[in-house]
C-alpha cells in the first residue's frame, strides 16, 4: 500500500476517460512540450557529447533553424551528421555536416531518381524564389537562410529555409497575413511569369488555407464572424466520439466563415502578386542563379537586393 507510483504516459490525453482523471487515480498531469530555443540548443549540445566534433560548432543557429523539432529529432541530426562526416571520410562533425542533417531531417535525402526536365526545374526556380522574394521584402523577422530546388524524398521538389531570429509563442493578425501572403508566394511566382499555374503548390494553398481558418475560427480575428470560436480543436473524429457532437454552427454561420477565408486568401494572394511585380528583375536574377548552381545561400541571395 506504500512506495508505489504508477505512471502511465499518452499522445492524446484529450480523449481519456475522466473517470482516470479523477483525484486519487491519475491527478497529477505533467505536459511535456517540445522544447524551445535554448532547450533545443541543450539537447543539441547533450547528444553532440557523443561524437567527436570540430571546435566551434554554433548550436545556437542549428536550433534556431529548427523550430518545432522534437528531442528525437534533434538527436537524430547530430546522428545524421556523424554519419554524412564518416561518408565523407572525416574523423569530426563540421559545421557543414550539421547544418545537411538539418535538411535531411526536416526534407528528407536528396532523391537522386528524381530527374526534373528543364521546364520543370525552371518552374520550382521561380517558385521557390517567389517565397525567398516575398518573406524577404515583408517586414518579418525570419530571413531566408537557404533557397534550393535538390529534390527530396520527403516529395520536397524544392524549398526556401527561413531561420527566425527569436522564438515566437504569439503572432499578430499582421503576422498570418504576412505568413500567408508567403505561403502564396510561389504559386504568384507562377501565374506572372508563366502565365500558367502548375500542381506544386498544394500543399502550400493547404496551409494557407488551415491557417486563414483558424484566424476566422479560432483567434477571432476577422470582424465579420467576431470574436467568437467555432473551431472544435479536433481535426479528426476517434472511436467513441460521434460526428454529430462536433458540430459547433450553423450552416449559415458555416457559409459565412467560408466566405472570409476565401476573403482572406484571395487579398493575400493579391498582395503577393503584387510583391513578386514590384521585384520581378530580383525574381528573373535569382531563379537563374538558383538553375545554375541548385542552392542559394542567405549572402547570395540578399546581395541580389
């Protein structure tokens, strides 16, 4: 009857039976976050103890350029890059290896079966340099680190880094704009300079879309539907929860949030349009640079400004 804690651990502790949460059952809950800044700079830093590494390694850049990455993740770059150093025929990780194995982690290997044909590579060139384009000229602060177009076996064709100067836990409704005017960067890149649009930017008008609604539905940012949450906080529906449970409006409220989403991603897209317009000698002088060489660094790329 002494001396015994039991500990039970879970993914989803939103769909537990209250009946374990009770007083005297599971009452003491401890969320484990992934970890900020300085905690992903610490668990860097724990799991490079075991390899040997160059003098003057920056963690601090590695975890900045790694927002939302797990303790596993984290772990498994510093294993990614003593195993691109053993590759290389090297004794120690360089700075170089780790900041591959952040790629590699976040995109994927690069898939050396993926072969583009020149239109194509010259159509993820601009589309990848109208994201670079867009984040570069709002007034953000995470500039671009790295533009590449190495296809990865993530189904990445390209992608732009952008590394945060600080940690943010809160964004403004200026922010998502901007955020989403970046999203649609891309595609904008595409439109003006092709006069076409080409299937690359799904995913991008997916993200767009989750978080132009989640404005409208969860941060009461939009002053047609006002402050008021009508996002359930569930994007999907487990075993004993029943759809009809889920819904939190009407469907004329329904019609309305689809209205403003549509509202909003349309003015976002205009306004990157109009970003990609206003710079198009940039765009034409950095998607060249990015089909000759395949990689753009943060230097390379501003000094095109």
């Amino acid at each position: 009857h002494k001396g015994i804690v039991v500990l039970a651990a879970t993914n989803r502790p939103d769909s537990l039976d209250p009946a374990l949460l009770r007083p005297g059952r599971f009452d003491r809950r401890i969320p484990v976050e992934l970890p900020d800044l300085v905690g992903r700079e610490a668990i860097l830093k724990l799991h490079a103890n075991d390899v040997k590494m160059e003098p003057g390694i920056d963690f601090g850049f590695v975890a900045r350029t790694t927002p939302g990455a797990s303790g596993a993740d984290l772990a498994n770059i510093i294993n990614e890059a003593a195993l691109r150093a053993v590759r290389m025929g090297r004794s120690r990780v360089t700075q170089e290896d780790i900041t591959e194995s952040v790629d590699v982690v976040i995109a994927g290997e690069k898939k050396k079966s993926t072969v583009l044909n020149d239109h194509e590579k010259e159509v993820v060139a601009y589309h990848e340099t109208g994201h670079a384009i867009v984040a570069a000229v709002q007034d953000g602060k995470t500039p671009v680190s790295k533009i590449t177009i190495v296809p990865r076996t993530m189904g990445a064709l390209g992608y732009v880094m952008q590394v945060p100067e600080e940690e943010k836990y809160l964004n403004s409704k200026a922010e998502l704009h901007d955020m989403i005017v970046g999203l649609l960067g891309g595609r904008a890149a595409e439109e003006i300079v092709f006069d076409t649009v080409t299937t690359g930017a799904s995913n991008d008008i997916k993200q767009a879309t989750n978080e132009a609604r989640k404005m409208v539905t969860r941060f009461g940012m939009s002053d047609r539907i006002g402050t008021i949450n009508y996002d359930d906080d569930s994007d999907e529906v487990f075993i004993g929860r029943d759809l009809a449970h889920t819904k939190t409006m009407s469907e004329a409220v329904a019609g309305e949030i689809d209205a403003e989403v549509k509202t909003i991603i349309t003015d976002c897209y205009a306004k990157a349009k109009k970003l990609i317009e206003e710079n198009i000698d940039v765009l034409h002088a950095c998607a060249g640079l990015l089909l000759e060489k395949e990689r753009i660094t943060r230097d390379e790329f501003e000094a095109l400004f």
